[in-house]
C-alpha cells in the first residue's frame, strides 16, 4: 500500500499543478511562479508521504547538500543537449534566425520546474525505488526505464523510436544518476536542465510536444535520427550516444561506491536507507 499511496499523493501534486499551468498559460510570469510553486510543493508532500509510509528519515529528498547536487545536475543537462545542439549545427541540421522570446523562456522555466520535479519523484522517487527493493537494481532500471518510454508515446507526434530513445536516455540516465548519488537532486537537476536547453534556451520540440519560443529564433531540419523530427531531438542518434555514455559513468561510479542493489538484498524493505553513502 505504501506504493499506492505515494504514487496518488505524487500524481496528485503533477495534476492539480498542470491544471494550474494549463490556467495561466498566456502568462509567463505566473506560469514561472506557479511551476516554482508545484515543484517546491511536489518536494513537500513527497517527504511528508514517504515519512508517514515507511516510517524514516527521507534521505534521498534530504535538504542538507539539495542545492549544491541540483546545480551540477542542470548543469550536466545543459551541457549535454548544448552538446547535441553543437552536433546538429555542424551539420547544418539546426540554425539559429535571431533572438526568440525571453518571457517565453521564462515562463518555460517554470514549466520544466514543475515537470522535472513530479516525475522525477514518480519516477524515480517512488517507481524505481519501490520495484527496486523487490527487484535489484538491474531489474528496476529496465523495466521502469521502459516504462518511462513507453509513457512518452501518449505526447503529441510521438513515435515509437521517440519512445525508445526517451526510455534509453531518461529512463537509463536519469535512473543511473540516482542510483549513483542515491539522492533525488542529481537527477532532477539533469531532467530540467535538459528539458529547459531544449525548450527554454534552443527553441526545439522537447518529447513531441510543441513549445512555445524561447531565447532563440531556431529551426531544425535533416534526417529524423539526426535531429529527432517532429518528436525532437531526445530522438536524435546524438542523444541516445551522449545519454548512454553519461549512463555508464554514473553506473560505473555506483558500483565503486557499492550502491548497485543485487537481487539478494532487494527483499530489504528499505533498500534506500541501507546502502553506503
């Protein structure tokens, strides 16, 4: 039941905050406050849900480190689509036309706030972590991974390979960092600085969905595996390469640091609490 409840509570604070998004969309000054707004909240009732389930200290949504792990996550997530972007532009794939919509930009930062949050704490938070203690690691990571991608094929121009590529880059790379921090910061912080370069910054489709224009007047055009097509480009061959190479970082530096949960240990009901730091 501990799942079920921190999943409702989780959905719950992802719902009743898109719907507040979706009311002050034509703002982006409240839409960046209220996304700030659903992300502190999200944060919140996921350490108010956990503690009251399992009865412990929620280390992995632990304040104490939260901001300095949060900045070298959306710093790597925007160097690494920066770095997609570079590929696509030497290609001729992606050209900037000028200056987009700073208020846009904005209003696109509170979005990716909102958005970043809630499903890293669904996701990651109470999915992996869940079927991770009945599972292992290894397990977890596939299934929720796909999971994940296959959750992406309800966005509009979504496509089966977008799906696939979500589920190998976000599901694998996102999961990678939290099993190798252990805390929710780090992947957090790479899935907004990720999604707010692609939409926010670089102006391109992020998961399918048609953003509004942020810093940069930009369009893509070339091949879909290079720049993603319509589905954007988390569908480019650069993504999947950039995604899977910071994966196998993270899990490398996970199992240095003893945090990969075989199947023997995962019937511990907190596999969380028990592992090294």
């Amino acid at each position: 039941m501990r799942l079920v409840w921190q999943l409702v509570a989780v959905v719950a604070v992802s719902f009743l905050g898109g719907q507040a998004l979706v009311a002050v969309e034509d703002d982006p000054w409240l839409t960046f406050a209220v996304g700030l707004a659903t992300a502190v909240v999200g944060v919140v009732v996921y350490r108010w849900v956990v503690r009251l389930t399992e009865h412990r200290a929620v280390v992995e949504a632990a304040l104490r480190g939260a901001a300095p792990a949060l900045v070298r996550g959306t710093l790597l997530g925007l160097g690494l689509f920066a770095l997609v972007i570079v590929n696509l532009a030497l290609l001729g794939s992606y050209t900037v036309h000028g200056l987009g919509s700073p208020s846009s930009a904005l209003g696109l930062l509170g979005f990716m706030a909102a958005a970043a949050v809630t499903e890293e704490l669904l996701w990651r938070g109470v999915l992996f972590r869940v079927v991770e203690g009945w599972t292992g690691t290894w397990v977890a990571l596939a299934a929720t991974g796909l999971l994940f991608g296959l959750a992406h094929l309800l966005n509009p121009h979504a496509t089966l390979w977008g799906a696939i590529a979500i589920a190998i880059e976000a599901g694998g790379m996102l999961t990678a960092a939290y099993v190798a921090t252990r805390r929710l910061w780090v992947p957090i912080g790479l899935h907004l600085g990720w999604n707010v370069a692609g939409s926010a910054i670089f102006s391109t489709e992020v998961s399918g969905n048609d953003t509004p224009q942020g810093l940069l007047d930009a369009t893509t055009s070339g091949h879909v595996l290079v720049t993603g097509g319509t589905f954007g480009p988390e569908g480019s061959l650069y993504s999947v390469v950039f995604c899977v190479v910071t994966a196998a970082v993270f899990l490398v530096v996970a199992h240095r640091r003893g945090r990969i949960v075989p199947l023997r240990r995962a019937a511990r009901t907190d596999v969380t609490a028990t592992l090294p730091r």
